[in-house]
C-alpha cells in the first residue's frame, strides 16, 4: 500500500486542521443552537475535505483502506438502510444518504489517519475533547448560577450565557462521552505530569459533567472507566465488580417504553421513516401513529430495520473486535482508538436518539467510536517508518 505523496494537508497544517475539526465535532452540540448550522459548518470544514483526501488516497493506491473485509457488515448495514426507504412511511431520503455518505467518509478517513498520522491523529481528538470540557465547563458553571445544585443539568429550561443552546439532556450525555474517554485514554498514556495531567484534569471533568445530566448513567461511565483502570493491573479479574456495576446502571438510566409497541414488522422493520426526536412512525393495524422514541439503539433498530438490520449492526461490531482479539493487540496501546466503544454502546442503550442521519450527537457515542476502532486495524508494513 503506497503512501499518498505529499500535500498541503501533511504535518502542521494536518494538525491544525484536524484540532478544529475535532473541537466542532465534540463541543458543536453546546455551541450551535440550529443543528443545520453545525451540519454545514461540519460539511465545508471536515466532511468535504476529508472526502478529497480520502478520494485520493484510495486513487494513489490506498484501496485497502475501503476494501477491507472488516468493513463488510457495516457497508450491508448501511445498504440494508437505504433500501429500508423502499417500505418507509414518510422516508426523508436525502438525510439518510447524506448520513452514509458521511459515515463512509469518516470511517475511511480514520483509517488513513492512523496508517499515515498516528500520532497527529491521537493529539488532534486529545485536544479537540479538551475544547468540549472547557465549553461544558463553561454550560456547568452557567447552568448552575440560575438553577441549585439538586437540578440535573439540562432538566430545567436556563438561560445560558453566550446564548448557548438548552439541549435535551440525552444529547448531552451522548456528546461527552467519547470526549471524556479519549481524554482518559491520552492521559494515562502520556502520564500524570505536564500535557498528560491535563488531559486526566480534563476527563476528570467530563465525569462531572456526565454525573450532573444524570447521575446513573454518570456512575455507569465512572464505573466503566475503573473497570478499564483495573484490566492494567495484575488482578484483571477485579474489573468484573465495576463492570457488572455499569451494566446495573446502565438499565436503571434507561427509558421505560412498552417495547411490544417497536416489534410490529420485527423481521425487517417499518423502513427509515422521518424519525424526530421525539417520536417514530408506526403502524396499528391500518393506522399510522407516532410513537415515543425509544431512546434505545437496540429497539430503534429492531423497530426500523428489524432483526436484520440488528443482526448487521452487531456483526458491524463483533467484525473488528474479534480481528484485533486474533492479533492479541494491547489494549491499552493506543487506548484512544478503543476506550470509547462499550462507553458508548451503553450510552447508546441508556439515552440513543436517531439511528442513521447527519452527524449529530448521537455519533459521539455509536459511529464515531465505530469509526476509531475501524481505524485501529488499518496498520502499517513493518517495511514502512513510524508514522508521524
């Protein structure tokens, strides 16, 4: 696999280019209060110039980075998607496709980065989850100079300062988990001194923030953050309490909903309907209705895409997770690629909203994660130097 020659792109501009994409990206949610702004803000900044970069790294020869058979079921999962449009109620179209698109892209451009800028790629998502945590801080000490401390975060209507958008609180905790982890995952790589302290001050507050939108599905990431602390010690099997512990947590934040209501079509689902925040289209009997959202990846799936579209999704996972057990990698080299996925799956369980659109908070904590653990198996020949 050639490298791609050399362009503006490389070293700092690379570096700097990246660092704000990536604070758009984490922090985007607290800052836009139109999600169409962000989406166009996110499409001329990253979205449409990562497409270029990608186009022509797999011209130059880089094929692999797309044509790999670890990417399979996510390319039937998302084929399975669109052709759920043909049976959909209501369909929006031109969401879902730009939403593949735009998975498609940054699925193939996380791999470029970690074959080629391993290292600019690590500190760029280190710095950008840094950016999320000073702008989070910020909505904590706003939200609290109006409301008492027993309100949690985004449960009451506040008016922040700099006019910062109100959010639900479920995209609120789907935007910082991946920064918070990531943060963890640098800081215990580059130690607890200097640039590192920073990053575990930062993941520090990203637990808070996480605990103050809501408490359980805040000790559920604490706990999932101590049973990955404990894997590195000498007693690994100590990390089953706090991760049994997480799980328990995880159930007890989720939303309660009649789940009969979502498995009407259970086989292959009533298609990608124009699914809001709120609520999802349904059939009873002849009737179309509005149901409450489930707030739960796993029900949305069944619901839109039925049991084949669940078993897609899970196999989109369980592909490169068994590669990278069949390499018996480290899992706490590179941590960063890595560390978000369960945190996410769990947040996706707990507090999910919307399956497959534009990025959105969501993302945080279902493609992103995806994306960065698609990355992690795109290595180099042992032919080539360090990446940089």
């Amino acid at each position: 696999m050639p490298p791609l020659p050399p362009n503006i792109m490389q070293g700092r501009w690379l570096r700097w280019w990246l660092t704000l994409s990536f604070a758009v990206m984490f922090s985007g949610v607290f800052l836009f209060s139109s999600r169409i702004g962000l989406l166009n803000v996110l499409d001329v900044l990253f979205f449409l110039p990562g497409l270029t970069l990608l186009t022509r790294a797999v011209v130059s020869g880089d094929h692999r980075l797309m044509t790999s058979p670890f990417l399979v079921p996510l390319y039937l999962l998302l084929a399975w998607a669109l052709l759920s449009l043909a049976w959909a109620e209501e369909p929006n179209s031109s969401r879902t496709v730009r939403g593949v698109v735009q998975i498609v892209v940054i699925v193939g451009l996380f791999r470029w980065l970690h074959l080629y800028f391993r290292n600019t790629f690590k500190q760029a998502m280190a710095n950008g989850a840094l950016c999320a945590v000073i702008v989070s801080s910020i909505v904590m000490v706003s939200y609290y100079t109006t409301q008492p401390f027993s309100s949690p975060l985004f449960s009451e209507p506040a008016n922040l300062i700099f006019r910062m958008p109100s959010l639900d609180p479920s995209l609120a905790l789907m935007a910082m988990v991946a920064p918070t982890f990531i943060l963890l995952a640098q800081g215990m790589e580059e130690g607890a001194s200097g640039k590192g302290a920073r990053r575990l001050v930062g993941a520090g507050v990203g637990f808070v923030f996480l605990c103050l939108a809501s408490l359980p599905l805040g000790l559920m990431c604490i706990m999932l953050a101590v049973a990955w602390l404990l894997t590195r010690s000498s007693r690994r099997w100590l990390s089953l309490i706090p991760l049994a512990a997480a799980f328990y947590l995880m159930v007890q934040g989720g939303h309660s909903v009649a789940v009969n209501n979502y498995f009407a079509h259970p086989l292959i689902g009533n298609g990608l309907n124009h699914e809001t925040l709120n609520g999802v289209l349904a059939y009873n009997g002849s009737h179309l209705q509005t149901l409450a959202h489930p707030r739960n990846i796993f029900l949305l799936l069944i619901h839109g895409l039925g049991l084949v579209g669940l078993v897609l999704f899970i196999a989109s996972w369980v592909s490169p997770l068994t590669a990278l057990l069949q390499r018996q990698i480290n899992w706490h080299d590179s941590a960063a690629y890595t560390i978000a996925v369960l945190p996410g799956l769990c947040m996706a369980y707990a507090a999910g909203a919307y399956l497959l659109v534009p990025f959105h908070a969501s993302w945080l904590s279902l493609w992103l994660p995806l994306a960065l653990l698609l990355a992690r198996l795109s290595e180099r020949p042992s032919i080539h130097p360090n990446s940089r």
